[in-house]
C-alpha cells in the first residue's frame, strides 16, 4: 500500500516535470526574450549584461531548474498582452471558472444520479425512454451547438436570460462572486447548463448500467425477500454499491469540466480562466500559455492521484489484496 | 451430376454475414448514405458549388446578407442558403468547409493510427522496457480529455511557428494535434492483440525460419490484429470532426483565408442577435449530420464487425 501510493507519487511529480519541460521549452525557443525588452538602441554589452542578470546565459538544465522551482512558487513572469504578473491574472480569473464548474458539477451530479437510479428502477417505464433517448443527443451534440441552441433559445427568442459575461459580481476582497446578486445567479444559469449536460448524461448512464447490474444481484432479491421496504433496498442497498465505478468517473469528469469550461466560457463570453488560455493561443502569449498547461497539468495529476487513492478508502476489498500484493 | 454455378464474388459478398446486417439495419443504410452523399459532395465542391467562395472576383457585396432562397433586394440574386456579409454565398462556404472538415479529420485519424498502430505493434511485440515506456507514456495521455491535449498541442505549436508560417501552417497543426490526442486508442487495441498473436504459432514459424522483427510485425502480426482498428477509426473520424469543429469555433483552428466547418460556425455565431440565422443554422445542421452519421456507422461497424468489443 505504502509501496503504491509512493510509487504513484513519484510517477506524478515526473509527469509534471516533463510539462514542465515543454512550458520551459516555450520560453526558451519561442522568439529571444533580450529582444522583446531591449530597444533598437542596444549595445552588445548591453545585450551581455541583460542575459546575465536574467540568467540566459546558464546552461540549459539550471534555467529549467529555476524555471520549475519559480513555477511551483506560482510564478510564471508577466504576460506579453497585458503587461501584468501572470499569476495576479489567473488569480483574477480563477473565481468565475471555479464557480462555474461548480454549479455545473452539482447539476450534473445531482440530475446525473437522480435520473440514473430513475432510469434503471422504471426500467420501461415511457419517461425513462424518453430521457434515454434525449440522453443520446445531448451526448452526440458538440459542447458549443449545446451553448449556441441555448442562447438563442432563452437568450435572442425568449428574451429570459443573459447570454455572456458573469452579470454583477461581489467582490470579497481577493475573490468576487457572482453567486450574491440576481443577474449574477441569472448569467450562470445557461452556462452551467451547457457544461454540466455532458457530465450528467454521462453519470445518468452509468448509475443506470451499475444500477441494472446490482439490481440483478442475489442480494437484492434477499433483501426484497426479507420485506426490506422498496426505497430502502433501492438506495441504502442498491446505490451504495454503485458507487465505487461512479466516484473514479466523477473524479475524472472532474477535470473535463475544466477542460471543456475552454469551450462554454468562449460561447458565453464567460471571464474565466479558459476564456484567458484561449485568448492567450490566439495572440500567443507563451507566459499565460504556459501557465495554464501547468496548472491544469496539475490539477489533472492532482485529480487522477486521488481519484486512486480514494479506491482504497471506498472499496474495503482493494485494501485487502493490497496488503496480499 | 450438375454442379450449381460458382456463385460471382459480388454474390457472395451480398450473402455474407457482414452485409447481410447491413441489409437489415435502416440506421446502418441511413447513415452510411447520408455519409456518402457529404463526403462525396465535399470532394466534388468545386462541381457542384454554384459560386467559387474563395474567388474574390465573384463576389459582390451588395448581395449580403441575403436571406436563404429570397431574391436580393438590390441585385435580384437569389441563393439557396443565402449569403454571409461579404455576399458569399452560404451553401457553397459549406460545401468547401466541409472539404476542409473532412480532409482535417481523415489526415488526423490516419496519422494517430499509423502511430498509435506503430507504438501498439512495438509495445505488443517488444515488451519490456519499450513497453513499459510506451503504455506508461499513453496511460498518462489518457488522463486527460483529447479535446485538451489537442488545444495545448496547437497553443504549444502555434508558440513555436514562426509568426509567418502561422496561418499556413495551420491546418497541418490541426492534424498533429488532433492525431496526437487520439493515437492511444489504437496504440492499446493493437497491442492488446499483439500480445496475443505473438504467442500463436505462425509466428513462432516465423521466428524459427529467421524473419526480421519488423517483417513478422507488419506481414504477420498486423493483418490478424486489423478489424478492430477500423472500428475505432470510424469512431475517431467522428470525434476528429467535432474536434476539428471545436477548435476552429474557438479561433485556434482553421484561418478564416480556409474556413471549415467550425470556423463558419463561429462566424455565423455573431449574426445570432441580429436575425441573419442561416449563416449560423446550416452549417451547424452540416456539422450536426456529418458527425452524426459517421457517429452511427463507427457503433453499427463496431456491433457488426466485433461483438467482443461492446
């Protein structure tokens, strides 16, 4: 056990220095940063005594060195674009894409089990063909489709909701909230709909097969036998032993909702840290680039090392041939 | 004694299994015409377009923004799809995006098979170390979605092209970064079958007669581990157009000098509020149908061709 999870550890850390490597690579071969902050004026010693000062003119593996251990400290230098700390930008940023993926996530959660459980209970039932049907399309339909069919349903047609930006927001000192005024809660609304529809049509499907699966189980028949009343067996009995599956593609999905904010943040205009990533592609602003790689190369490893280690807290089973391996 | 007639090969293959279900399944027959029917169309644009979009000559700016099959209050020109704001003319833009679509996602998806075939193939028939480091390398990609991986390949890309070469350079990034988001898929099937094969005794035969590594790789091993590759190539091919269709949406994909389909749709996206609808709807409904049906005939393929898959 102890074994493994160094062993995980380690693995991780390696992964992150290797996008590292390329975030560094970018810097260092991406245009001459002398260029960019001298002059036409400039004189050779000029140019000398800059790369010494910034240290360009270390070899190779002790920038990289010093690249790494300033990212860890969250320092990534200034943005080409803005002209501001990178870091003070994300930070800016950050509390839109957090509180997005975090309604998303609770709406596909919530709605994802709710009908998952609804589903593989009313096997046949009309409304669960109905929503497995609809299911299938939300799955085949492009994230920005889903997005654009949305504002131009409730936004241009209906005239109901606002289709980009974050609406008023509250500032509480270093993070502002959109959850505290109405429009703010109002702007969230289609965004967090769009992101989280994946992630739920996912989860439904899964709950659903897991559900049928142990539904089918001797005990459950035992437990129904034993006059065990109906939402017990469903929920206490039956859900519980889902989830071990269910938790590994929520943790992962996790990090797709990040990934895909990419996409709802361009189509609402929404002020977070995907909207940023792109922009900075577009004007290749390598500072901000390769920032965002390594956060989310972070937060990914971060994701999938304790998407890992919760196996062993949930499933009591791993634990044990664990302690055999 | 009479002998039935050797039946024509063309015969045979209508008896087969293999199209005997694809006789039987509408939504196999649907989606693989409506398929056929846009990729053909995309391939025959320069035919079937009425107008050259990309010819400046043809274009007249009076005639935009006109509505879909409506004459043209000033020039009296009438468009099937209706024209974008420079006066193109909606429905050949899509005919030639789609060209740009296709040809994106099928480069991109032989080049993730061709690596992922290659990597699987050295995995499977190396093992050891090479394996370790191939499979670890694709366990780790695998962790993060491939819309992702593709996005920061073409950020990570565009950061090294020289600000001159970007524009056409574009497209080639396209198809690296979409192939090297989606090559672990093959990768793991064919060594999967690899390991199986290898074990087998032709070719062990092989071995013992002396063949080079590389000749029972492709000429042995690669022909027996083929048919779920296609699967996967058939659902990759949908999944690289959406990709492609996402990128371009975002800006970091096709130029607009060589809009595809997604690159229209972000167009289209900014007349959404002041009423010119069909710039945005039809090549959505293009998108929509193309991934659809390539959709459709990967899962029809992959229940068809191999059960074990499901």
């Amino acid at each position: 056990m102890l074994a493994y999870i160094i062993r995980r550890v380690f693995q991780s850390l390696l992964v992150l220095l290797v996008v590292g490597l390329v975030a560094f690579s970018m810097f260092r071969f991406v245009g001459d940063p002398i260029d960019n902050m001298l002059g036409q004026e400039r004189t050779q010693e000029d140019i000398d005594r800059l790369r010494a000062t910034l240290g360009l003119d270390q070899p190779f593996p002790v920038q990289y060195a010093k690249f790494i251990v300033s990212a860890a400290q969250g320092n990534f230098g200034v943005s080409y674009r803005q002209g501001r700390p990178v870091a003070t930008i994300i930070a800016e940023r950050a509390p839109a894409t957090l509180e997005l993926a975090f309604v998303s996530g609770t709406l596909a959660l919530v709605f994802g089990i709710g009908l998952g459980v609804f589903t593989a209970i009313r096997r046949n039932g009309i409304a669960s063909n109905v929503i497995m049907s609809t299911s299938l399309i939300g799955v085949s339909l492009p994230t920005f489709l889903i997005g654009i069919l949305l504002i131009y349903l409730f936004g241009v047609t209906l005239k109901w909701l606002p289709t980009f930006g974050r609406g008023d927001v509250v500032d509480l000192g270093w993070w502002s909230t959109g959850f505290l005024t109405a429009s703010g809660l109002k702007a969230l609304i289609l965004p967090s709909i769009t992101l989280g529809l994946y992630q739920m049509t996912l989860i439904m499907r899964l709950v659903r097969s897991e559900m049928l699966e142990v539904l089918r189980q001797d005990y459950i028949r035992f437990a129904r036998a034993r006059g065990l009343r109906e939402r017990s067996v469903n929920f206490r009995h039956a859900l519980k032993n889902t989830m071990v599956p269910v938790i590994t593609v929520v943790g992962l999905q996790l990090g797709a909702i990040i990934a895909f904010a990419i996409i709802t943040e361009t189509v609402f205009q929404w002020p977070g840290v995907g909207l940023l990533f792109i922009n900075a592609i577009q004007f290749v602003d390598i500072p901000v680039m390769a920032a965002y790689l390594m956060l989310i190369s972070v937060m990914f490893v971060g994701i999938n090392l304790i998407v890992d280690l919760l196996y062993f807290a949930i499933d009591p089973r791993l634990r044990i041939d664990g302690r055999h391996a | 004694m009479s002998m039935a007639p050797e039946p024509s090969r063309l015969a045979k293959m209508w008896d087969s299994d293999f199209a005997w279900q694809f006789r039987t399944s509408p939504v196999a027959i649907i989606s693989a015409a409506v398929t056929l029917i846009l990729v053909l169309s995309a391939v025959f644009a320069p035919l079937i377009a009425p107008y050259n979009p990309f010819d400046p000559g043809s274009l007249n700016l009076m005639n935009g923004f006109t509505p879909p099959s409506t004459p043209n209050q000033f020039t009296q020109d009438q468009f099937l799809l209706g024209t974008d704001d420079q006066g193109r003319d909606v429905f050949s833009t899509i005919l030639y995006g789609m060209r740009i679509s296709l040809f994106v996602g099928f480069s991109a998806v032989a080049f993730a098979m061709v690596l992922g075939i290659t990597l699987g193939l050295v995995a499977g028939y190396v093992g050891g170390w090479t394996e370790t480091f191939i499979m670890r390398i694709a366990d780790v990609q695998l962790t993060f979605p491939s819309i992702l991986v593709a996005m920061l390949i073409t950020g990570v890309a565009k950061g090294f092209t020289p600000v001159e070469y970007r524009d056409s350079m574009a497209i080639i990034v396209l198809i690296v970064a979409i192939g090297l988001s989606d090559w672990v898929q093959f990768a793991r099937v064919v060594r999967g079958s690899t390991l199986v094969e290898k074990n087998k005794e032709y070719v062990q035969a092989a071995k013992l007669i002396g063949r080079k590594p590389y000749f029972i790789m492709l000429k042995h091993i690669l022909p027996n581990v083929l048919s779920p590759v296609l699967v996967i190539a058939t659902i990759s091919l949908a999944l690289a157009i959406i990709a492609e269709a996402t990128l371009s949406f975002l800006g970091v994909g096709a130029p607009p000098t060589q809009p595809s389909l997604g690159t229209l749709i972000r167009i289209g996206q900014g007349y959404l509020y002041s009423g010119e609808w069909w710039i945005l709807l039809f090549p959505s409904i293009t998108l929509l149908a193309l991934a659809l049906a390539v959709n459709l005939l990967g899962d029809w393929l992959r229940d068809a061709l191999n059960p074990k898959l499901r």
